[in-house]
C-alpha cells in the first residue's frame, strides 16, 4: 500500500507499506524519519464498480482483494 505522509517542515515524503503491518507502527516509524506528522494519506487501488455484487454495492460491503 502506498502512503503519503505529510510533515509539518513542509516535506513530503511516499512509503511502501505492507498491508500486515500496524497503523501505530507506521506512524512511528514515519515520526523517526521526518518528524512531527502533519497529515497521512492513504491510497488504495482502485476497483471497479463490475467488481461488486448487487448485493454488496446497495449494501456498501467493500472486499479487500485476497492476499497474495
């Protein structure tokens, strides 16, 4: 997963996370790199709405793709 972590310097700064490891291990980690956190940004891969069931999309279920 890709994750963009803005720092209050005004750096900015793209990790490659895995998918395994803690939101609070992550944050961290980040603050030992580049100092105090002023925003992080996560990005998921985008899916297609024909990848969804009826059912799942009336009732705003979302699957995250299986682990590889």
């Amino acid at each position: 997963m890709k994750i963009l972590v803005n720092f209050k310097s005004g750096f900015k700064q793209i990790f490659i996370v895995p998918k395994s490891m803690l939101a609070v291990e992550f944050r961290n980690m980040a603050k030992e790199i580049g100092g105090k956190i002023d925003s992080i940004e996560f990005s998921l891969p985008t899916r297609r709405p024909s990848n969804f069931t009826r059912s799942e999309l009336s009732e705003g279920i979302i699957r995250l793709p299986d682990k590889r």
